[in-house]
C-alpha cells in the first residue's frame, strides 16, 4: 500500500487544526471521504439530479440506473444471493429499527430475544421497545474483563424460546471482533434468526453474508469512506417475505384504493418515499474504492497500526487499555488514571488529534468496568504510525497537564 498516495485521496487530511495538521483518529465514528466519493455527490447534483423508478424522461432513467447499479455493487461486495435482499436505509439504526418493527407480528408473550453485553445503543434501545410491545423476554450474553462474549453462557440461553439473537460484529466501544460464525450457528440450531449489526466491522472486514448464514446484516456507508445518511439492510429474502413494511408511502405499493393497498415486490417494500439516492450511488463509488485497495490490505496495514499503537500507548504509566481481546479491528479503548477520559480529549485536541471521548453509546459496558468512558482511538487504513506518535506524544502532554 503507498500510503502517502492514498492519504492524497483524501482532501480532509491537509487542513490544520488548532494551528496543527489534522490527526485523525474518530474513524469508528466515520471515517473520512475520499475526493473520488466528493466528485460523484457532485457529478450527480450537477449532471442527473431527478427523482428515480418513476420518470419516464432521461434524467430519471439515468439516476435510477446509477442507483440500482449501487444496489448490485453493495450486494456483490456482501456476496448476497439477490439484489432485492438489499434494502437502502439512512444506516444502521434505520436496519435495524426496520427489523425490530418487522418482529412486532412475529413474537409472542414469552418468547425470548438475546443481545450481547458489547452492543451499541442502537442495538438494545429498539429491542427494548420490541419487548415492551410483545412481552417477550431480552436476555444478554455476558463478557468478561477483556472484553470477550462467555460462549458458553451464550449457549446457555438458547433455547425453543429464542426467537432472535442480535450481535455487533465488531465493538465499536473496545474494538473486539466476536465470533460471529459461531454465534449464528448455535443460534440456527434452536430455529432462531441473527441480526449482525456491521457498522464497526465494515470499514476493516468484507463480510460474505452467505457464507456467514446471517439472517440480517446492517451497515453505514459513512464509516466506509462514503456519505452520511444511508446505509443497507441485508436480509434473506424468506425473512424480508414475512416481515411487514416498516413505513407506508409512495415506491412500496403494487396498488392503491381507498379500500384496500397492496405492496410492492422487494426490495421497494421496505423503501417508502424518495430516497437518498445520491447517497446510495455514492456509497457504490466508495465501496469500488474501498476495493480497489483490497479489504485484506487494508486489514493487514490497520492491523500493524493496532499492534503499534497498543506498544506504544501501554509505555505511559498509569494507562489502562480495554478490550484486550487477541481478536480486535484497529480500535484503542483507554484511560488515564485519576483523569477524566473528556478531559484528555480536550487537552490532545488542542494539538490536532480527533479521539472520540465518553461512553461510545455503550454505556452497559462502560458500567460493567465501573468507569465514566474511555478515550477512544480508532484506525483507519489513511493513517500512519507517525500519527500515533503525535497521539501518545499529545496524551503525554496531557498527563502533565492534568494530574
């Protein structure tokens, strides 16, 4: 990888901050947007801007093939059966909101649902209220001190009740990559169905839902070098089949009457309303840029970066890494002793380095350590070991400062 030639790519990383070059490291947030992704949201704005599937005129032909030619690109990039088991949403929260909505009409008093201890928020928050709709029951596979899910507890809880289990791919909190393929086949054995939440995982992974046999499968194009505000939903098609559109509108009808409405085939469905259709081709563009750098360069480069920065971090006395799992993406999770982690962010900003501070909208595991937050440093294949240097340089510096 010329790593200086892919840091070209990136026009965000020439700017300064606070009189000091841009050091960024807030990429499990989102990651930043290389100008061949710019120059697309542009291309689209300025050359085809039309509404898409219901024009007949050339403008709306040619942004409805941009669009579904997005939808192929993310499906073979996913190595999905079909195109139609793709589904366009605003991110990740939006599939699995979608999902969780869907189970409504599925569940029953007493079924039950499984979540592990290392989800985000917007793995946990839309269960909650599924369970509150239909009284079922959530339970949670518990971790231990490295921040690794206790399988064995795990198969523990499965039973002819499980009706669904819901696991992130990777922690964006600690970084930890679960054992995903082992998850998805203990929960198939009692007939229950998985959701993978992929928002941390995708950046650094190419999944292949098939051979992962995962019922669901939820990303953000912004943390793969693309725009905010769209995403996709994976599902098997016989699990889309059975769940109920998630809202009414124009694209998800076959037929309307004051009587009576019918839906639309997939993926359109689930896909009311206009769409972010300019996101949606743009996220095809960043995932053809993500692959003409290979996702097992990328995982190898991002790796070295994660060894070094761990090294190089664990020299400052009194800091504390969590998550030391052996099997991470390039995410450091840490503390300084007697300092508040929103406080060291402060003080390294002051120098140019974007860390993420504070619970990481994870708050169980951050009550499960008995701690506020942690400072949060995250890799991206963009990145350098000089930058980390400034890091460890800057969190110094604030060690100083602070104590």
């Amino acid at each position: 990888m010329d790593i200086q030639k892919i840091r070209s790519d990136f026009p965000i990383l020439n700017r300064k901050v606070n009189d000091h070059p841009l050091v960024y490291f807030d990429n499990a947030a989102t990651s930043q947007t290389p100008q061949v992704v710019i120059d697309c949201i542009v291309d689209y704005y300025a050359n085809y801007n039309a509404n898409i599937h219901r024009g007949v005129h050339s403008l709306s032909q040619e942004a409805t093939d941009k669009y579904e030619q997005a939808r192929e690109k993310i499906r073979a990039h996913f190595n999905a059966k079909f195109t139609r088991e793709i589904i366009f949403t605003s991110g990740t929260t939006h599939g699995i909101n979608l999902v969780a909505n869907g189970f409504s009409s599925l569940l029953k008093k007493g079924d039950e649902l499984i979540v592990s201890a290392l989800e985000h928020h917007s793995n946990i928050v839309p269960w909650q209220m599924l369970c509150e709709r239909t009284e079922a029951i959530l339970k949670v596979i518990p971790m231990n001190d490295h921040g690794v899910l206790d399988i064995e507890a795990y198969e523990g809880l499965l039973s002819e009740r499980t009706k669904l289990v819901f696991c992130n791919h990777v922690s964006n909190a600690l970084g930890v990559i679960n054992p995903i393929e082992l998850i998805i086949e203990k929960a198939h054995q009692v007939g229950a169905a998985v959701l993978i939440d992929g928002a941390q995982a995708t950046p650094h992974i190419k999944p292949d839902v098939q051979a992962l046999d995962a019922d669901f499968y939820v990303a953000s194009a912004h943390k793969m070098c693309g725009p905010t505000g769209v995403g996709m939903l994976y599902g098997k098609e016989e699990w889309l089949s059975k769940l109920p559109p998630y809202q009414g509108g124009g694209e998800m009808i076959a037929e309307v009457s004051f009587e009576k409405t019918t839906y639309a085939d997939l993926p359109h469905k689930f896909e009311a309303g206009t769409p972010n259709i300019c996101g949606g081709i743009a996220f095809g563009a960043a995932i053809d840029y993500m692959n003409s750098i290979g996702f097992q360069q990328i995982n190898d480069y991002e790796n070295e970066l994660l060894v070094y920065g761990t090294a190089e971090l664990r020299k400052i006395p009194g800091l504390k890494i969590y998550g030391e799992s052996a099997h991470k993406a390039a995410v450091i999770s840490f503390n300084l002793e007697g300092i508040h982690p929103y406080d060291v962010g402060s003080i390294v900003d002051k120098l140019g380095v974007a860390v993420r501070t504070g619970h990481h909208c994870a708050q169980p595991i951050m009550d499960y350590f008995k701690i506020p937050g942690t400072v949060r440093a995250s890799f991206a294949f963009y990145n350098t070991k000089e930058e980390i240097d400034t890091l460890v340089s800057a969190v110094k510096l604030a060690q100083k400062m602070l104590s």
